[in-house]
C-alpha cells in the first residue's frame, strides 16, 4: 500500500476564521464513476456541483483537503472581467469571443447567485470593484475599458482623482472606475460551502486522495490514489496553479507565479470608514498589481507578488505593510497578524485555457488572477460540455497544449518579470 504525506492549509486569516468544511474520507477500495474531477477547488467543485444537479454521478479527488490551494489562498476578490478588453477578447477568440466577453464580466452572478441560493456563510459583500490608476499614463486604457464596459451595458462609474480618494481613503490615485458587478468573499469558506453543496446534490468528495496515476483501460479511464481508485468515463483537470507531473504536459504550459497576503486584526471603527468603507475592493493598475479589501470584521487584507517559495507570517512581506504604510500613513504601529502566499496559474496569452487532447480528458487552467469568479464560472461549462453540449458552445474554444519552452526556468522568468515590472512601475509614477 503506497504512503503519502497530506499536507495542512498554510496558517492564514482564512483557516482561523472560516466554518468548518464538509467531513470526507480518503478514497479507499474500487468504485466507478461517471465524471472525475481532480481537484476541489472553485473549478472542481463548480462542476460537482453543477453536474450532480443535474442528477450526473460526479467524484471530486483532492490531494491535500477542500480549499488547499490557491481557491483557499486567494485575496477574496470577485472581479468582473478579464485581464483584456471586451473588444480584444472578441478579436483574439473569434466566434466565442462575443460570449466570453459578456460571461466574464457577469461571471461575478454566478458566484453570488449560488451563495444566495445554498446559503453559503462566507463573508460575501458586494461593494463593487476599483480599478485604480496609479499613474497618468494608464488613465487612457482606463477610460477605454470603462467606455467599453458603460457601452455593453456595465453598471461602471467614472472616479477622478478627488472620487477614488474618498472611496479608498488615500489621494495615491490618479483615478479609475468601479464596477458594481465586484465583490469580495472568505474564499476558504466559500470553497467548503461549495463542496458542501455538491455534496447534499449528490457528488461525492474525497480529501486526502492525490492521484498517483491514470491510464486507459477497457474504454474508460482508471484513477489511481494511494488507497484506491475509479473507473470513469471523464477525468477532468482541476488543478490550476498547483498542476503537477501526472499531466507534465498540462504543466508545463502554466507559470505558477507566486502572491502573498497580510491581515490585520480588526481595525478601529474610525479607520474603516476611511478606508473602502461600503466594503468596495481595490486592485491598482501597473505592470504589478497590488489588491486590498476590508473585511466584514473590519480587518484589512492586502496583496501582491511574493517570492516564489512557500513562506508565512506577515514579517515574511514587509513591502506590503510598507505599502499599506504608504497608502494609509496613520496605519504605522497597525499590528499585522497574519501573512501566507500560494500559487495562481498564468498564461503566456493571460486567457484561461480548455483542453480536450484525448477522449475522456479535460482540462481548464489559467486564470491569472481571476479565479474566484472564472473558475466559479467555467465550472458551469465543464459540466455543460460533460452533460453533451457541442465543444463549439463552450465558452472557452478548444485550444491545443503548447508547453513553454524552458519551463524549468519559470522561477528565474518570474523573478526577471517582476524586477521588470518594479522598474516599469516606478518609472510610470
């Protein structure tokens, strides 16, 4: 019998505070399933969810437990969009374009509609989302987008520099707009009342069940864990940033770039209505993007690119206390309790990317850094593509996997890219 080490969530403001998840076992003996989702994460578990009600037979096999990842990580962000333009994303995907477009920037809906409808507790507040130029020369994409946005008929409002710094509580901005599509969630606890949801509509989830191995076999696919296994007819690829070597291929066609969050205790009453206070996030435009948010404590989460390794404690990042400092100069002596980082998945083209290279296999990475509500919303086309909808009805289009050349230097690519985009950033401002 093969032994595997499990690992914990990293200590964070999240596993402090969030609900407990579902109770599940490890996968133990043989069984068979229609539909195989590796990974519980937003991806996994949307597509549980989505596919066990419409009464589908659905397993969901985690390595670590429920939320480990990067869907357990994250800043809690709920952003409408994608990381182009409307218009860009309609040129560079042809015939889905027009409907990635519209779907991306409501995909927000489909997160607050299924935490409305399984009464999810996770914090969720929608206060809108802050695009904030943090130098004049980024104000021209800013008003394009917003125009885009107002013309397809976005709730967006224009903010001069004197609006975003009474919306943000610092004048460091230039200007921006909000969309009220935006919003914020504990994304742990969010996970978990996923995965508990799927669960009460019939999916069956395993933690603690890493997939050791896949082959085909008699017209359906064996999964292997330590403890087990599954034959089924679909596997599907929920892994994003945290992809590893069983799909090398799969892996190597992903950056896992590194992002880091610190938290506060809460704050006092007066520094909250100074800073975001109808629970508005923020995330400052520039080559490196950093995120803030208040939560429904009134403790203050902000984040951006750490180094690429695991770290903890919010001493192990003191540019982000630094910049809250800068932002908000009576926050100094503001006590910092608590500090992690994780994994998000970038592509080279910066869309997420649908791969079906086999009979039975699929897979949706990439989200680069639009997670909680992309991968919420292509969970829904995972398990319309599994129920039978033609691939060409997919949001997403098929794509082929393109490795990156020199993958195994992606540490050494990251840290140039951010050296690059610190040098662009101050020369911007």
């Amino acid at each position: 019998m093969a032994s595997v080490s499990y690992k914990s969530l990293p200590s964070s403001l999240y596993a402090a505070v969030s609900p407990p998840g579902p109770v599940t076992t490890a996968l133990q003996g043989e069984h068979i399933c229609e539909t195989v989702l590796i990974g519980a994460g937003f991806t996994g578990l949307s597509a549980a969810l989505h596919l066990a009600r419409a009464g589908a037979e659905v397993m969901v096999l985690e390595a670590n437990e429920i939320g480990w990842g990067a869907s357990g990580r994250n800043g809690g962000q709920v952003n409408p969009g994608l990381k182009t333009l409307p218009s860009e994303v309609e040129r560079d995907l042809g015939p889905h374009g027009a409907a990635l477009a519209d779907a991306a920037w409501e995909a927000p809906d489909v997160v607050f509609n299924l935490i409305e409808k399984y009464g999810i507790k996770c914090d969720a507040a929608r206060g809108g989302t802050i695009r904030a130029s943090t130098a004049e020369g980024q104000l021209p994409h800013e008003q394009k987008l917003f125009n885009e946005c107002r013309d397809r008929g976005g709730p967006v409002t224009w903010l001069d520099r004197a609006d975003i710094a009474t919306h943000t509580g610092t004048s460091r901005y230039c200007g921006g707009f909000i969309d009220a599509r935006g919003g914020q969630v504990n994304p742990l606890a969010y996970t978990r009342g996923l995965a508990q949801a799927a669960i009460d509509n019939g999916a069956i989830v395993h933690a603690n069940s890493p997939v050791i191995s896949l082959r085909r076999a008699n017209g359906k696919w064996l999964v292997r864990t330590p403890h087990g296994s599954v034959n089924a007819r679909h596997v599907v690829f929920a892994t994003n940033g945290y992809t590893g070597r069983l799909w090398n291929r799969l892996r190597r066609t992903l950056v896992p770039a590194y992002s880091a969050i610190i938290a506060t205790d809460p704050l006092p009453v007066p520094f909250v209505k100074r800073i975001l206070a109808e629970r508005e996030v923020v995330y400052e435009m520039g080559e490196l993007v950093t995120y803030y948010r208040i939560d429904g404590a009134g403790r203050l989460l902000i984040g951006g690119r750490s180094a690429s390794r695991d770290l903890s404690g919010p001493a192990t990042f003191p540019f982000l206390q630094k910049h809250a400092c800068t932002l908000w100069p009576f926050l100094k002596g503001t006590a910092w309790r608590y500090g992690w980082n994780g994994q998000i998945a970038i592509t080279l083209d910066h869309y997420p990317h649908w791969h079906e290279p086999i009979e039975g296999i699929m897979a949706c990475v990439g989200y680069n850094g639009r997670g909680v509500a992309m991968a919420t919303l292509m969970g829904r086309e995972i398990a319309r593509r599994i129920s039978g909808v033609p691939a060409e009805e997919i949001l997403l289009p098929v794509s082929p996997l393109r490795p990156i050349p020199a993958h195994f230097g992606w540490r050494l690519g990251v840290a140039g890219a951010v050296l690059r985009g610190r040098i662009l950033d101050a020369l911007a401002k």
